[in-house]
C-alpha cells in the first residue's frame, strides 16, 4: 500500500512537472544558457595547447637596440598580445580596460641598464601602467618582463641560464582542462538547488490549500508522503543536470574522462541532497513567499561559495578550508573529478558519500520539523 501510494506521488509531480513549460524552460533552458556563457569566457588552454593571451601595451621611448631587443621579444611571447603605442594610447588603452598592462621603456633605459649590469650603476626604471581589477595579470607580465629584459641586456655576455618546459597533468590519458566542463558542472548544481526551492515553495503552497491536512486522513504516514516527494524530486532535479551534460558532450566537446559510473554515484547523490533540502526548507519555511527570497539568497551563498561561479582555487585560503561545509563544493568538485580530471571511481566516494550525509541530514530535520497544517496566525493581546 505505501509502495504504491509513493509511485502514485512520484507520477503526479512529473507529470505536473512536465506539464509547466515555465518550469522546463528554467530547468534545461537557463542552466544550459549560462554554462554556455561561462564557458566560453573560461575556456581553457585551446586544442593546441595555445595559452589565453594577457592583452598588453608597449612603449619604446628609448630607440636602442637592446630596448628594440626587448620589444622584439615581448611580441613575441605566446602568452601576450602585444601592441606597440605611444605613452597616450597606452594609458588610455589601460583606463578603459581594453589592456591589461602596459610596459613603457624610458629613454635612455638600454644604457643604463649595460651600465648597471657591467659597472653596477645605478638602476633604470621601466614603467608599469595596470588595470587594478586584473593584479593577476600584472605579476604574469612583470614575471615575464624580467626574462625578456635580461635576455636582450646580457647580450653578447650571458643569457638566462635555463628553459621552462610547462606539462599539464591531469589524470586522464590525453585529458586537459575543458573550461565548459567545469561550466556546466557548477551552473548545473546552481539550477538543480533552484529547482529544490520550487519543490519547497510547492510544498508549502499545497499545504497552505489545505492539501497535506486532507492527506493526513489518508492511511499514509507522514514518512511516507515526505518519501514520495523525495524521490519525485531527487528525479526532477537529476534530468535539468543530465540533460546539460548531455548537450554538453554533443556540442562543446564535454567528456567524461574519469569513471562515469563515478559521474553517475556523484550525479544522484547531489540530485538527492537538493531533493531533501527542498523538503528542508519546506519543513522550516511558513510562508511560500518568505520561503522563496530567503531560500535564493542561501543557495546563491552556497553556489558562489561552492566554486560554481568562480574557482575555489583563487578564494584566500582562509576561506577555502570554510567551504568544506558547502554541499555545492562537493557537488562540483566531484563533477569536475569524473570529467575533465579524468579521476577514476574512488575519486566519486568521498564527494558522493558527503552529499548523502547532507541528504541524511536536511532529511532528517524535514522529517522532524514537518507540519501538516499552518501555523495559525499570532496575535497581539486584546487583537
């Protein structure tokens, strides 16, 4: 009886589930929009292995041949852009935030940098005009500078001692970094948490029309209707997640690279966690509207926390040991394990086992703070 009391509950969701096209468009259609859109500003290093170039401005106000050496290598290096300028066009490039940086050569810089190398004079001066939105981007070029000034200076004497040869390592044979993979797997845990606060506020609504007090009549636990809206949620959650992926793999080039048995355990387990916490926030929410703004404002917290938006890996470390207790950093992290990363089936188990501890856990308190009716309204004494 309860058996099938639950599918009963399952097939009524879907079918009103698949029967809203506002609720379709939302979760296949803007998922896959924004993953999109992210994923072609991040896209990673191309098929050649081409890194994405820093734009930068050069001036030469010197006219020597070693600052004409330095020009000469600065243009070209694979990791720049380079457009040589005068000082105006510079500056204004940098103002405007069409340029990253830009490299002004002094005159009279080639001199007195042979001189300061051989005699130990004094030390010339190379400006640096940047963008302070993109301080990364000025280390990159001021790192870069220092090889391409010691070069040209030390002719004919010495050169930098040494080469770099850079290896991305991944875990996949022939797997690379794939910046729509890492796209589609964090705004895919974004719109699956956006598709469990529908499921709550749904909750909350046909409790409010008096559905869930006429359910309690029914010889149904509350165990089991709270299980029912699990599952049905844990399946409306988990297609918007593969169906991105899918279209993800026919049209970006998306690939599982590491165990997609993996890929699936982490899949499910987040589509879980977010189904439980939909019933979570129905259980603590009194009102569908109330409900709504507060549940958006967390999972957004939680998404951006979670490294969906911007990678974890550029938050200060202090804050990066804090979003272990964020399911979405899981959720991502073990997505972009089984893909790109291209790491095998025990790489799954930790981020899977921790999402079901977290479904564990809003369940639980769902279970234990449901109410089958409203709360009856307070008054004030003598109101």
């Amino acid at each position: 009886m309860a058996l099938t009391a639950l599918v009963a509950m399952v097939r009524k969701d879907l079918l009103l589930f698949f029967a809203d096209r506002r609720a379709l468009v939302m979760a296949f259609a803007a998922p896959i929009a924004i993953a999109s859109f992210f994923g072609s500003i991040f896209p990673g290093p191309d098929a050649s292995g081409e890194p994405a170039r820093v734009p930068v401005y050069l001036v030469d106000r010197d006219g020597s041949a070693i600052a004409a050496s330095i020009v000469a290598g600065v243009r070209a290096d694979r990791n720049l852009a380079v457009t040589v300028a005068s000082v105006e066009d510079a500056r204004a490039a940098v103002r405007r935030g069409r340029s990253s940086v830009a490299v002004v050569v002094p005159e009279g810089f080639g001199a007195a940098a042979r001189l300061a190398l051989v005699a130990g004079g004094e030390t010339p001066q190379i400006d640096l005009l940047y963008d302070p939105s993109r301080g990364a981007e000025l280390a990159l070029v001021r790192g870069l500078l220092i090889e391409h000034v010691m070069r040209a200076v030390s002719r004919p004497g010495f050169d930098v001692p040494y080469r770099v040869r850079a290896e991305a390592l991944v875990a996949g044979g022939g797997a690379r970094y794939k910046g729509y993979a890492h796209a589609f797997a964090g705004m895919g845990v974004q719109f699956l948490l956006f598709a469990a606060i529908d499921l709550g506020v749904g909750v909350l609504l046909e409790r409010q029309r008096g559905l869930w007090k006429r359910l309690r009549t029914a010889p149904i636990s509350r165990l089991t209707l709270l299980g029912g809206k699990a599952a049905s949620g844990t399946v409306i959650t988990l297609l918007p997640l593969l169906v991105s992926f899918g279209l993800a793999m026919l049209v970006f080039g998306v690939r599982i690279e590491g165990s997609v048995a993996g890929f699936a355990a982490v899949a499910v387990a987040c589509a879980l966690m977010a189904s439980t916490f939909g019933l979570f926030l129905a259980a603590v929410g009194r009102t569908p509207g109330t409900t709504r703004g507060v549940a958006i404002l967390a999972v957004l917290l939680m998404v951006m926390l979670g490294g969906a938006w911007v990678p974890t890996f550029v938050f200060p470390a202090w804050l990066q040991s804090l979003t272990v207790v964020v399911p979405a950093r899981w959720a991502v992290d073990g997505l972009d394990a089984m893909t790109w990363r291209g790491l095998g089936f025990g790489a799954a188990l930790t981020p899977a086992a921790v999402l079901l501890g977290f479904a564990a856990l809003f369940g639980t308190l769902a279970v234990a703070r449901f109410r089958w009716e409203e709360s009856p309204p307070t008054t004030t004494p003598g109101g």
